[in-house]
C-alpha cells in the first residue's frame, strides 16, 4: 500500500498471517497511524481478494458513493478526528479501533452532489497527481546525477588518457593512476560491544560509540562527518572489551543489516560495534576520498559482496581485499571538494523540487478536504487552477 498506492497478487500459500476476505467494491482505511490516511478503494477481480487485518473494509450503502466515501476519509477532517482516538502511546505504532472509524461522525452531501464532489476531485487529483509524479521523476534523474558525477570523480573522469580498469566497479582510470589495496594505505579496524552482563560497564557511558542505528544519520550521503551518537560506551566498557578507540578522521563502513554499504567520517575519537568496520588513512590516503570511494562502490559491495536474502552482510574478509584507484594527495584533494561543489548544486535543486512535491501534496490534501466538507461549490469550481503557485 505504501510503495504503489494499490496491492499486488501473491500466491496463496506467501500469504502466512490471518486476512480478511473481501468482494470488491469495499473501501478499505488502516487502523495503523490514521495521520497518514492509509486508504483504498477495492477493484472487482476474478481472483480471490484479501487485506491485511490493519484494515478495516467498509461497504457504501444507498445513500452513499463508494467514491466519495473514499475521498471522506482522506480528508483532514476525518484525518484529524481519527488521530485524536489513537490508542497507543508510541508515535511509531499507533492504532483506532474499528468502531472509532465505524462511528466517526460526518456530514454527508446528497448522493447527486457527492457524485459531481467525485467528478471533480477525480480530475482535480489526477491533475495533481501528475505533475507530482513529474516532480518524482525529476528527483530520480538528479539522484543519477549525483551518484554518477561521483563515480566520474573518483575515477579521473576529466582525464583523456585512459586505461582499461581492474576494478569491478570502474570501467576505466587515468592511464598514470594506480589501483591499490586499501589496506596498503590504512589500517583496518573494527569494534565490539561490551556484555550487557556487566551492568558497571555501562555506567558514567561519555565515548561515542557507532553501531547500525547511528547509520542513518549517513544514509543520503548528504553528511560526510559523524559528530554525534546516541549510544556511548564507558572507559571501563572499553577497557574490558575488544572495542577500540579509533581516533578523529577515521572511516567507517557498515557491514551488516539494512544500513550494510553506508559509510561516513569520525568527528572524534570514536568506538564502534562490531558491525561496524573501519580504516585509519596513513600519509598516501586522504579520508575523504576514501569515504567517496567507498560510496561511488557501494552498488558493487552490495550487489556482488554481500551475503545473504534477508540481511546482508559483507564479511571482513572481502573488505580486507578492497582496492581504490590512487591518484596524488593534491589531486585526491582536489576530487573531493569537486565532489562536494557539484553535491551542493544538485542537493539545492532536489530540495527545491522536494518542496514543490511537498506543497502539491498540501494543495490536493486542502482540495479534497474543501470539497467533501462543502467549503466552495464544486460545480463553479472546475477549471480553475487548483495549482496556482507550484510549479510545474
């Protein structure tokens, strides 16, 4: 529902967890987090139909249009009123109850007035919708973009003469460059996590300590430098673990779980779990580079290093392999603040076009809201330019 607006087809012996049967022609609404206005309008097929039990399926009688049901409760209206009889405490996981939604108190148009309202936001919404999926696919091109002019980057792209590379994330590099292995430029490193059993290890916690929850924090490759952790371990913790302190400026790389590939640069002197592996640049290797290597190959340690279908995991092993194409530290310099001009120019345009998405999303949300709620008349309204002050 979240990543295509609809369901799919799965076969039936995927389906693992108790569903409810439906018939189509049901408008369905989740009871999870209702702020986000989880709604959908069941189609008819000759397969078999099902939900997930975090909807509630409701079935328009006479004097209501299925379609204007829909629209109803995507409204703030209806968003708001539900978000008030939420039941949980988290702000993650929060739920209705069924007869929060059953009972929900609304003004209903008359049926001929609900179906020009559905006439209306239908066309208005498509209209909307489209220019919104232009945006989406401007957003797409610049994250290419930005993820090629940094492999360009790193590989010399400004350079004629050229050599084929043996790197299987490069094509090829400046013919003078070498290809060398990290380890060969910077001492490799890890972390551990002090027991648990121990609870006096934890105590008077002050060193910074990054584990797979920290990595977030780099995840769009927007910051280079970690400054912050929420996690911290103690001098004692270190001490009577194989955790080490890995001094300011030293790369790290994730290796584990959904956060596997994403890298970043100590701000401080740092500790890290043992997801987490790390290398101290010696005099030949400048860190940032390294960092921008790391993420300009990040598509080739996931797709060919790391293991496994559900977590993946890139062992030590193949990390102790890695190698990079090494121009001179001047030019390693220069590639990196290359790097981070062209990132600025492009992160500028994507937030710009992430807030044209951002206000498109408000205008249809306030259209839909007005119209079923009777704040203009829908008959005189069309035509209008319901987008007046986004571009397109």
């Amino acid at each position: 529902m979240d990543a295509t607006g609809t369901g799919q087809i799965e076969e039936s012996n995927s389906i693992k967890s108790a569903k409810f049967r439906l018939s189509g022609g049901e408008v369905l609404i989740s009871k999870l987090n209702p702020r986000k206005s989880r709604v959908v309008s069941v189609a008819g097929s000759s397969l078999p139909i099902v939900s997930s039990t975090e909807f509630v399926g409701l079935r328009a009688g006479n004097a209501l249009d299925s379609r204007y049901l829909a629209y109803l409760l995507q409204s703030d209206f209806a968003r708001q009123g539900l978000d008030a009889r939420v039941q949980s405490v988290t702000r993650s996981h929060q739920r209705v109850a069924p007869e929060d939604i059953t009972h929900l108190n609304v003004a209903v148009a008359p049926l001929a007035e609900q179906r020009r309202i559905v006439d209306f936001l239908d066309a208005e919404t498509a209209r909307i919708d489209g220019l919104v999926n232009a945006e989406q696919r401007v957003l797409d091109r610049l994250a290419e973009r930005r993820t090629a002019g940094v492999v360009a980057a790193v590989s010399g792209g400004e350079h004629t003469g050229r050599r084929e590379s043996t790197l299987a994330w490069l094509a090829s590099i400046p013919e003078w460059w070498q290809e060398v292995r990290v380890g060969l430029l910077a001492r490799m490193g890890s972390g551990h996590t002090p027991s648990r059993s121990h609870p006096e290890w934890w105590v008077d916690c002050t060193i910074p300590w990054i584990t797979t929850g920290e990595v977030k924090q780099v995840r769009n490759d927007r910051l280079e430098v970690l400054h912050e952790t929420r996690e911290k371990i103690s001098e004692l913790g270190l001490a009577n673990s194989a955790a080490e302190l890995h001094p300011k400026g030293t790369v790290f790389l994730c290796r584990t779980a959904a956060s596997a590939g994403y890298s970043g640069v100590m701000g401080s002197d740092m500790a890290t779990s043992q997801d987490i592996v790390t290398w101290t640049c010696g005099p030949r290797l400048n860190p940032y580079y390294l960092l921008w290597c790391l993420r300009a190959m990040r598509p080739d340690l996931l797709g060919r290093l790391a293991m496994g279908s559900t977590h993946k995991t890139i062992y030590v092993p193949d990390l102790q392999m890695l190698r990079v194409p090494l121009p001179s530290l001047e030019e390693q310099r220069e590639i990196v603040e290359s790097i981070r001009r062209q990132n600025s120019r492009i992160d500028n345009l994507t937030d710009k076009v992430r807030r044209q998405v951002e206000l498109l999303t408000e205008r249809r949300q306030a259209l839909i809201t007005a119209a079923v709620t009777g704040q203009f008349d829908v008959s005189t309204a069309s035509g209008r330019n319901v987008t007046d002050g986004v571009s397109a």
